[in-house]
C-alpha cells in the first residue's frame, strides 16, 4: 500500500509539474511577427522612396529655375568670353559689350545678338570720334575734313549692317553674314585710311581724339572678327543654319 501511495504521489507529482509547463508556456511572450528579411526589405523600399521624393523635388526647383530666368547675366557673360576670344582684343570686346547699354536692357547668349551689340558699340565710338574732329586753323583743315568724310562712310556702312540684323529674320542667311562682313570690313579700312592720314599730317597730337581712333579701331575689328566666325559662333551654341 504504502508503495502504491507512493507511486500515486510522483504521478501527482508529475501532473502538477506538467500542468506548471503548460501554465508557463502560456504566459511565454509570443514570437515577433516580421522577420529578418522583411525587415531589410521594408528599409531598403524607404530609403529607394524617400531617395525618388528628393530627386523629384530637385528636379523641380532646377525646372523652376530654368523656366523663370532662363538666360542668367552669368551665362551671357560665359558666352560674350566666347565669342570674343575670336577677336585680336578679347578683354575690350568683353568690357565693351558687358557694359553697354544694349546688352543691360537685353542680357543674351545668342551669338548673333552679341554681334549686333559689339556693331552698336562701335557705331557710338565712332560716331563720339567724328564729333570730335573739328577742322584746324593750322594748315590741317584739309586732312581733319578727310577723314571726318572716311568716319562718316564708316558710319554709314555699320549703319547698313545693323539695319540688315534688325529687319533680316532670325538667323542670317549666308549671303547676309557676307554682306555685314563685307561692309563691316569696308568701316575697318576707311577709319584705318583716316587714322593713317591725321598722322601723316600730324594731326592727331590730342590724347583724346587719338584714344578714340584706337579704341574705335579696336572695336571695329573685334566686329569684323564675330561676324568672319558667326557660323562656327552659331553651330556651337546650336543654332540652326540657313
């Protein structure tokens, strides 16, 4: 009897020891739900959206940007070196252009336009030159009205070459560049031929009237230089030929 009891005793034993492992794998916290590999795929879809939200508002603002003020002053000046580094006196095309009143109404990158600003500042220096030839009382009358004459033909081709860029259409024809060119090259040796004549008479002793012929001088052939190259000028910046 007393080995029997003793049997029943462990397996009361034993139950109560089953019925505590059940009690306590109940109260086991459960297993997480998302794996490691989920894990890894949910943060790389975040880091993919969150890197396609800041390329599109990057591309946005630089939308925003280019369609608001398409043609920055920083642009134009990197175009206006371009086109000027054709020329024999790059740093007076450049200051010339970038300081005159055409270029600060209109601000470009179009080298046609640019040729047409650098025409307009040698018109204006021209023109301020043969206000200030006044003929002499000192036997150099003769010379000074000669040239005011070449000055005043140079003028007047320079003249025929901006109203041909003002009233031809978009793009100059090959024949329009070789008209400009043409006259152009016409102003350039008719202020040489009275640049070339004051000084055979002695005539431009005045610092200020010899500046100008140098500065107009100057300025002339630096058009001379754009118009002889505005075809590379323009199949570089992409613009359609005729």
């Amino acid at each position: 009897m007393d080995s029997l009891k003793i049997c029943q005793g462990y397996g009361k034993v034993e139950d109560n020891h089953n019925l505590e492992d059940q009690q306590q794998s109940h109260h086991q916290p459960p297993h997480p739900k998302f794996s490691k590999p989920i894990i890894i795929t949910i943060s790389v879809f975040t880091i993919l959206f969150l890197t396609f939200t800041i390329s599109l508002t990057l591309a946005a603002l630089i939308y925003h940007t280019n369609t608001e003020s398409p043609d920055q002053p920083s642009n134009s000046a990197t175009t206006i070196k371009s086109v000027c580094n054709v020329t024999r006196y790059p740093k007076s095309c450049f200051s010339s252009i970038i300081s005159s009143s055409s270029f600060s109404q209109n601000p470009t990158t179009d080298p046609q336009a640019i040729l047409k600003i650098s025409l307009h500042v040698a018109f204006e220096e021209l023109s301020a030159l043969a206000s200030s030839l006044v003929p002499m009382g000192n036997g150099h009358g003769p010379a000074v009205a000669d040239c005011k004459e070449q000055i005043d033909d140079a003028l007047s081709r320079l003249n025929d070459s901006v109203s041909l860029m003002s009233s031809g259409g978009d793009v100059l024809t090959d024949g329009e560049i070789g008209d400009i060119q043409t006259w152009v090259s016409a102003a350039v040796t008719d202020q040489q031929t009275c640049l070339d004549g004051l000084e055979e008479m002695g005539s431009v002793d005045a610092g200020e009237v010899k500046e100008k012929m140098l500065r107009s001088s100057e300025y002339l052939s630096n058009s001379l230089a754009i118009v002889a190259h505005l075809q590379v000028l323009l199949k570089q910046s992409h613009v359609p030929l005729h």
